[in-house]
C-alpha cells in the first residue's frame, strides 16, 4: 500500500509540473492563444516592417515623436491607460501625429488568472482613454508582456480584436547599447517583422537613439516601415 502510495504521489506530480509548462508555455506564446486572432509577423515576401514602442505616454513622448518624424517612419504605439489619463497631453499629441495607437491595457498588469470583468475593465478604461486623445483608426491590442492565459483570449475574440505580439525584441535582456539594439534588429528582420522596442521611460534613451540607423539601416535594405494595422492588412 505504502508502495502505490508513492507511485501515485509521484505521478501526481508529474501530472502536475506538466500542466505547469504547459500553462507556462501557453502564457508565453507569442503565435498561439485558445481563441481569436494572435499575429507575432504576417507572412509576406514584400519588404514591410512595423516598428512598435510599448508603454507610456510620458514625459518623453515629443522626443520619440520627433525621432520618428525626423526618421520619416511610423510606428505602431500600445499605450497604458492609466498613463493615458495621467498624461492627456502626450496622448492627443501621438494622435495628431499621425501615428497608430494600440491597446496595452489600463493598468500593465499580467493578464493571466484573471476574472473575464477584469480584463473586461482593462480593455474597455483604456479604449476610452484613446478615444479621449482623437485617435480614430484601427485599435489592436498587445498584452503586458505578451502574457495571457483564458480571459482575456476570449473577450477579443468576442469583440473581433487582434492580439499582436512581435518577433523582434532587440532591447530585451540587460541593458543593450544601442549598438546591440541596432546590429540585433537589422540581424533578425524579416518580411512582415513586428519589431518591438521600448523608448518611454529612461532606460529607453539606447532604444530611442537606434531608431534613426535602424530606419536608415533597413530602409537602404529596400524595406518600408508601415503601421501595425496596414501589415495585417495585407
């Protein structure tokens, strides 16, 4: 008896780490979610790129803007919504601009274990707050992180959302220079790459300052930077 006691506890947890990697591996797939549309790349020979900036909008928000302009490049921008409310100025001015705003949720937390109300309200405050910026195109989404489990697949799908993740992150990782940012972009573009960088906040300044070699770098290559919503559309 003590002997299929053990078993059965060890079986227990086998059964148990493999749900756990298996939970794990789904949180962290950037193809693969149980419902709606999940887009990491689109598949297409033509040479188009979409450059993404995560978080904010903050204080440095006319910088990056300038950046891009001076770059003659747009980008895709998923603000939170917290900071959205907390900086109305920054957001009209990313909506006057030109550029594409995206969904981040309202308050950056990971959408994982989480109440479908709770993803309902983070979605949902932060829609509002773009609206409030006079933004009026296409709205994708992009998780904290790129996490997120059961709800929050779900409520997109419901409401006919794209959840947009990225295959190129060149400033993950401890403190890249913006050398490494630059080489490991241009190294690991493809067609139709979601290139994702964080400029907002402080440690951003290397990712802020490789936006102008990386535009140059890869436009000399025959790409054309586009939005986030007019890769997936084609």
């Amino acid at each position: 008896m003590k002997r299929r006691l053990l078993i059965c506890g060890a079986l227990t947890l086998v059964v148990l780490a493999l749900i756990s990697v298996g939970l794990y591996t789904l949180m962290n797939s950037r193809t693969y979610q149980v419902a709606g549309r999940i887009v990491s790349r689109v598949d297409t020979t033509d040479r188009v790129v979409a450059l993404t900036l995560d978080d904010g909008p903050g204080e440095r928000t006319p910088e990056i803007l300038k950046t891009l302009a001076d770059a003659g490049i747009p980008a895709t921008f998923y603000l939170i919504g917290s900071e959205l409310a907390a900086h109305p100025d920054q957001g009209r001015a990313i909506a006057a601009s030109g550029n594409e705003i995206g969904n981040h949720t309202y308050h950056h937390e990971r959408m994982v274990f989480v109440t479908p109300g709770f993803v309902r309200d983070e979605v949902e405050r932060t829609d509002a707050e773009i609206a409030k910026t006079g933004y009026q195109g296409p709205i994708t989404f992009r998780p904290p992180n790129g996490k997120k489990l059961f709800a929050l697949p779900r409520y997109l799908s419901r409401h006919d959302r794209t959840t947009v993740t990225w295959d190129v992150e060149p400033d993950s990782g401890k403190a890249p220079t913006t050398d490494q940012i630059v080489t490991e972009t241009i190294s690991t573009v493809r067609p139709g790459s979601i290139i994702l960088l964080h400029t907002m906040y402080a440690s951003g300044a290397p990712s802020l300052a490789a936006i102008p070699r990386i535009a140059r770098a890869l436009k000399e290559q025959g790409y054309r930077f586009v939005t986030v919503s007019e890769l997936l559309a084609r």
